[in-house]
C-alpha cells in the first residue's frame, strides 16, 4: 500500500474543497491499478464524490445549511454557534470514500471530482490521507 498525506486549508468558512488534482497526481505517481481510498481524519469533515464547478458545491452547502442549522438547538455546543452541526455532518457526508484506479488514472464518471466537505469554521486546516491499496498490498 502507498500512502500519503495531504494538507489543505479549508479557512474560516464552509467549504467545498476540490481533492481531485491531488488525488490523480497521487494515482498517476503510484501508477498501475488498485483502489485509492480518501479519508479524513478529523470529526468534521467528510469527503464527497459530487460534480463541482457548475453550481452543485453550493447547492450542497446550502443543502447542509437547511439539513444542519447554524444555531443553538445542539448539545455538543463548544466552538462557534452551531458547531455541534459539524459534529453531526459526518453521518451524511462520511470520512472516507474510495475510487478504481486503473493504469495510474482515477476512474471518475465525466462530471465527478472528489471534494473535502467542511462546515467546520474554527479548525481552517485539514489533512487528508490518501492510500493506494494494489494487487499484493
């Protein structure tokens, strides 16, 4: 298995954040085939697979926004208002996903990217592992 770590500052803002250059210059540099796996080790944030660029990023935060108010109604309350959302994000939009690499490329549908999702304004800087798990690894 190849691995790496890659840091991303999301800001004090919701955010979603484009991980696709990252993750095929990672598959291309690891070559050959296998599963890329993404995961976020952070307790709020998630990673989506979503088409970005064309309206649909900020669809989803507005989407999250309706879902997961920023005010006072949870009980994990530290932080800025309405943190206890970014706690809760994670159960829709989960930590991980997981992508075919076949001879060093990402094998995405055409309009699909691999986005960090973040609600979370008080940490602005992420990290997200990416592995390369390979025939024998």
């Amino acid at each position: 298995m190849k691995s790496t770590l890659v840091a991303v500052t999301t800001g004090r803002r919701e955010v979603v954040h484009d991980l696709t250059p990252a993750c095929a210059q990672f598959a291309r540099e690891s070559g050959g085939d296998g599963l890329l796996h993404m995961f976020v080790p952070h307790a709020t944030a998630g990673v989506a697979i979503i088409e970005l660029g064309a309206g649909s990023d900020d669809d989803l935060l507005a989407a999250l926004r309706e879902l997961l108010p920023a005010d006072d109604r949870w009980r994990h309350a530290h932080g800025s208002p309405g943190h206890g959302r970014s706690h809760v994000m994670p159960a829709l939009i989960p930590p991980y996903a997981t992508v075919p690499v076949l001879g060093g490329e990402l094998m995405l549908g055409t309009w699909q990217s691999i986005a960090l999702v973040d609600l979370n304004v008080d940490n602005p800087e992420r990290s997200v592992r990416l592995s390369l798990l390979t025939n024998g690894s």
